[in-house]
C-alpha cells in the first residue's frame, strides 16, 4: 500500500506492505506534526475509511482525532435527482479537534479554495467541516434563519406557502424564465459585451422581493407592481431575503474591488477565490426561491424576479437600439452590441445609462475583435445561447460551451481545440482568420495522422461520464452501461451519478462487443478506436471551420483523403 503525505511543502510517500507499519507511519506524522487542517482526494470515499477499517482490524490507535476520546462523524453516501439528472453525494468523515477537507467531496473547495471555504462558513455560521461538504442552499438558508432569529421573525419548520392558483393565462406569463435573443451564426467583428453585475439578487434587493412581501396584506393599496404579473410588493417592511442578500452583495463587491487595487498577484487571488465563495450563494439565491425544499421560499417571488429580469434587459435593448447599437445577441444579464465605429467611451457611457435606467450595475466586459456564434449540433441553421468563442482587444480569449470547456471531452480533442484557438487568437478580424486557416487546418490533420499512426497514448483518450443508473439497471447496452457492468464485476461499487472513465476501443461493438475498457482494467495492448476518436476530432473542428465550408461531414469523408487538399476559403460567411 502506497499513500502520498505532503507536509508544509515537502512530499513524502509511505509505503509498506504491512498495513501495521503503514498505520504507525501515519501515527507518527499525526503526532509530529499537529496538523491543523488534512487535505486530502478522495478521504471521504476511499482513505479515512480503509485506514480506519485497518486500524480497527489489527486493533490498533489511529490518531486521526486530536480529541482521542471523540468518534469520527460519517455518513453514507447516496444517490438522488435534481433539476432532470441524477447527483451522487460521497458520504463524509469528519474529524474532532481538526479538520478534514476532501477536495473531491467538496464544491465550494473546488470553486473558492480555502479562503472562499472560511469565508462562507463565518457568514452561514456552518462548521468549516460541514460547510465544506453542504450544499451552497444550506448556507443560504442558514444564513437566512440567522437574519430571521436576530430580528425576532419566526422560522417555519417546514415550507409554509403553497402556490396560489393561477388561471391558464396567468400562469403562461408567469412560468417563464430569462430572456434569450439568439445570435445570428457565424464570426462576427467589434462586438462588444455588457454584463450586469449580480442581476437577480440585485433585483430582489432592489425591489424587496421576498416570499413575505408579495402580494403582503399591509399593502394592499401598493403602488409598486411586478411587471407583467401585477403581484403587489409591500412598501412597508424590508423583506428577510433582500435583508439577507445586501450584506452578501456589498461584501462581494469590497473583494472585488481589493482585488482590483491588490498591490501583489498573491492578494489578487486571495481576494479573488474570496469573492468566488460569495459568488456562489448569490448564484443560488434566485433558484432557492423557487426551490420546493426551501422553508423561505415562494414560487410567485421567483416569478417576480425573472419579470424584473425580464423587463430589465428589454430596457437594455432598446436604450442601446435607440443610440444607433445593434443587439447581436442577449441572455438574461448580459448583452453583446454592435456599432461601426463605436469607442470603448461610448459604451461605457451606454452602460451608465442602462444602469441608470435599470437600478442594477452594469459594465463594458470588452469588445471583441472578432466572436464566432457556432451553429447548435442538432439544426445548423439556428445557434445556440450559451456557446461561442472570441477574442478582446487586449488578446484575451473567452471560451464558453466548446468541448475545450466540456468535463466529457476527452484531453486529446480538448488539447486540439486548443491548438486551433492559439493560432485563431492573434487575428483582428475576419480577413486575418481566413488568411490563418491553412494553419488551424493543419492543426486537425496532425491530429488525425498521429490518431491513425496509433502515436496517441491512451491516457489522452479517457473520456469521463456520469451515469445515470445503477450498473445492472440499464436495459441497453450502451457504453456506460457496459463500462459500469465491467467494473462491478471486478468488485468496484458503484452507484447512479457517480463518475466512471474509460477509453473507447470498438464503438460500434462489432469486433469488441465490450465497446470500451474502463481505465482500471485498461491494458496497452488493448488499443483504441481511431475512428470514433477522429469523429470527435472532427466535431470540435467543425466548430471553428463550418462557417467556411467545412462541415463535420466533409471532414470525415477527407479521413482516407489527404485533408490538406480541401479546398480554401469556400463558403465564407
């Protein structure tokens, strides 16, 4: 048995074949050392666990606890649905007199790092361990008790407000969510991009939206409406969820501005993962108001705050039309425009009028020199809202949906995609594109030969996926239940929503009926199927060429053809 110990910088393998020794080993670091705080991957699922199964097996001392007289805190791991997928939750172990943080089993870690961890347990005034694994709800709905408690408000045990019933016509103008303005496909030059900062829980500050204050019966006579749904909002008391959330949103925005005036890198990112942490609750403050759990919320409030929403970026809209601006695209809080000849002072300047207009903060996020609106993989005459691919005038890239952003590319596609975007990223315009596309096509076919030659290791080919059912539960045969099957054969539990990686070596299961070998149980000699692997190539390649002329299509049919004699500039849009 191997284990990695890391300490104050320095790393350390221990490995012993006797779990005896092993056990005393770590022993010794514990006592050593004093750790204030285990990190570790996986100790929740897998290390504390064994180690202290081991401990108890051979009867012997593991001073996990500093508190020796303590129990360890665990819990099961369980499987559950939420918003249409299925989530699997390891279960926890925690520690007394010092805390164990699992990264694995940790989203808050994961996003914020440890600053952002501390930082959101002082506000829910949720134990750093426990907070560690909760749900980000859980801290809001803590945080939201703590307001109620301080200010004598009485906390229901249990959701109190059912929904009200709604005639058909009603409800269609209610049930709706954010506004979409689809963007016309293709590449695109000096674009710019405005953001709303915090638009929804500064909306429920704003307008005092809480699920006390619609429709309230000390406001019957209220001057203040809902757009659209005509809710009443109450104009005599501050609502708990707006009380709530000011703090939160102040808070965030003094981060953002020490981060901004940081004198070194190292304050910059500590001041960045801390206004991470805080990002987070307020991400999920508008969807716990709809939320069927929560004891604070309300369905008609979250109506309230995507009609705010709503009305908001329409404002937006047509401030920014009625200065001569062309809207290219639009979701929810963020807007991209057009205008030939427009400065970055001119932007601005339409920014501080929208806010102005609005009540919410709004800023220039850059202007692209050029941005590709890719066509949607289902229909390729229509886009989609939430992918696309361009570069600010400082040369930054953003990326959003791409498979160089997805979990389930594998890193060969990703490592690819990338390659294309680096030779992509210098160019100004769409002329300077066209004239590098002999380079970002020799990018694919690199790829694609070494993919033939069988030049690819493997391990660049493991492609990662969560499956929604128990092994046994599928009735097809599909890869993940075949890889899943395979794993639980060989003694590896496992339950729906937890992960599972493998590399594809017969997709088609005409020569290999197994389709693909999960990386456990993954020989060399094994192989891998190139053809399947070169249409995920292509995929992401068509992502960038289509509005050329390069289809997914094409590209596949030049796989027994030399790709370098596809003919250029074809088809431009």
């Amino acid at each position: 048995m191997e284990i990695e110990v890391g300490i104050d910088g320095s790393t350390r393998v221990l490995q012993q074949n006797d779990p005896r020794e092993l056990i005393e080993q770590i022993n010794y670091y514990l006592v050593q050392h004093d750790p204030d705080i285990i990190l570790t991957e996986y100790g929740d699922s897998a290390l504390l666990p064994l180690l202290s199964s081991l401990a108890e097996q051979y009867h012997l001392p593991l001073q996990l606890n500093r508190d020796t007289n303590a129990r360890y805190y665990t819990t099961k791991s369980q499987s559950y649905f939420s918003y249409g997928s299925i989530v699997h939750r390891d279960g926890v172990f925690e520690l007394a007199g010092r805390w164990h943080i699992d990264r694995e089993n940790s989203f808050i870690v994961g996003e914020a790092d440890l600053e952002g961890l501390y930082d959101l347990s002082r506000m829910s005034q949720i134990g750093v361990q426990h907070q560690a694994r909760t749900s980000i709800g859980s801290a809001l709905s803590s945080m939201q008790i703590s307001w109620a408690y301080r200010n004598n408000v009485l906390v229901p045990y249990k959701r109190p407000i059912k929904e009200s019933f709604k005639t058909l016509s009603t409800l269609l103008k209610s049930d709706r969510g954010g506004l979409h303005f689809m963007p016309p496909k293709g590449y695109h030059e000096q674009v710019a991009e405005l953001d709303f900062a915090s638009m929804y829980p500064s909306l429920m500050r704003n307008h005092n939206i809480s699920s006390e204050t619609i429709d309230c019966v000390c406001c019957a006579d209220s001057t203040h409406h809902v757009p659209e749904l005509g809710y009443r909002l109450c104009e005599k008391h501050r609502g708990f969820i707006p009380e709530t959330l000011a703090p939160i949103l102040e808070k965030r925005a003094r981060y953002k501005e020490l981060k901004r005036t940081a004198a070194t890198e190292d304050l910059k990112k500590k001041y960045d993962r801390m206004q991470a942490g805080l990002k987070w609750i307020l991400v999920t403050c508008f969807g716990y108001l709809g939320f069927k759990k929560s004891r604070m919320g309300r369905i008609e409030a979250h109506e309230a705050v995507n009609a705010f929403a709503r009305e908001g970026l329409l404002r937006a809209k047509e401030i920014a039309e009625a200065k001569g601006f062309t809207l290219i695209h639009a979701i929810v809080d963020c807007v991209w425009l057009k205008k030939k000849g427009a400065t970055r002072g001119e932007y601005e300047a339409l920014a501080l009028e929208i806010q102005k207009e609005v009540g919410v903060k709004i800023s220039l996020e850059g202007i692209y020199q050029w941005i590709l609106f890719p066509t949607s993989k289902m229909d390729e005459d229509i886009t989609t809202a939430t992918r696309y691919v361009g570069t600010y005038e400082n040369g930054e890239m953003k990326v959003r949906g791409l498979e160089v952003r997805r979990h389930d590319t594998c890193k060969y596609v990703k490592k690819m995609q990338q390659e294309m975007f680096d030779v992509l990223s210098s160019a100004r315009s769409i002329a300077e594109i066209k004239f590098r596309l002999p380079d970002v096509i020799a990018v694919v076919k690199r790829y694609i030969d070494q993919l033939n030659e069988g030049n690819v290791s493997p391990f660049e080919l493991v492609i990662r996926r969560r499956i929604s059912k128990d092994p046994y539960d599928y009735a097809n045969k599909s890869i993940n239940a075949v890889v899943s099957q395979t794993l639980a054969e060989a003694g590896v539990t496992l339950a729906a929503g937890e992960s599972i990686e493998y590399i594809i070596t017969d997709a088609s299961g005409k020569k290999d009926p197994q389709k693909a070998k999960p990386l456990a149980l993954y020989a060399l000699d094994d192989g891998y199927d190139a053809k399947k692997y070169g249409e995920f190539i292509f995929d992401a390649a068509e992502t960038l060429l289509q509005p050329f002329g390069y289809t997914r299509k094409e590209l596949q049919k030049s796989w027994k053809e030399d790709i370098m004699d596809l003919p250029l500039f074809r088809q431009v849009s």
